[in-house]
C-alpha cells in the first residue's frame, strides 16, 4: 500500500483571508486601471490630448517668480477642471490668454465634474509660485 504525504502548508483562516484580500484588492486596481485607459483612447483623441498639453506646458513657464507678491492664482474649477482647480502663475501673465485657450479645449475635449475647493496663497519658493501650507 502506497501512503500518500500531503506537504500543503496549512495557513490560518486570517492568513488565507489577508491574501484574499490582497487579490481583491490589486483586481480593483487592475480594473480601475483598464477603465481609465478605456476612457482616454475612446473621448480623448489625438488632437485634444496635444492641445491639453501645450496648455499644461504654457501653464508651467508662466509659473515664475522673485518674491511672493510676483504671484497670482489662476481659478480653474468648473469647465476647466481638468487643468487642476488651480496654478500658480507670474502677476504679470494674462489670465484671460488661458481661459481663452481652455474654453476652446472644453468645447471639443473634456467632460469632467467640477469638485473643487480655494487656493491656497502662493509664495515664492526656488523661483516658482507654490502652495505653502501652514
């Protein structure tokens, strides 16, 4: 007669629970992953996704600064929503030039909600207009 050895480690039910666990877990991820990549290749076309990022890219130059007072806020909440809530931007840069350009964005390329809260004021850190929380 042949005796067969069973060499499965046994695990405790909290130990096979935390790695079920796990593997919700990171399918969540996984899924949640998929559908945001889903979502860009099917609304976001070629097109919007330069537009997007040459106003992103004006955005970041025109955050520039040698004191505090060299600073201003740009609200973005609304139907610019999907540039942040907000930037930082030099005092002297026209706000207008970019609402201009995010609304003929907005009229062909975006969808988002709008949940946005103030900001914060900006101080003048390393030559960039940033958020100093206290």
């Amino acid at each position: 007669m042949v005796k067969v050895i069973n060499r499965t480690p046994k695990i405790s039910p909290i130990t096979y629970l935390l790695r079920l666990l796990l593997i919700t877990v990171i399918g969540v991820i996984v899924i949640s992953v998929v559908i945001d990549l889903l979502a860009l290749l099917l609304f976001w076309s070629p097109a919007c996704m330069i537009q997007y990022y040459q106003i992103e890219n004006e955005l970041n130059k025109a955050n520039y600064c040698q004191v505090d007072s060299d600073c201003k806020e740009i609200f973005l909440g609304g139907k610019y929503i999907e540039f942040g809530c907000y930037h930082f931007i030099n005092k002297t840069v026209d706000k207008q030039y970019f609402y201009n350009k995010m609304e003929k964005y907005d009229s062909k390329c975006t969808g988002l909600i709008d949940m946005c809260f103030f900001a914060p004021k900006p101080k003048c850190v390393s030559d960039k207009c940033v958020s100093v929380e206290k």
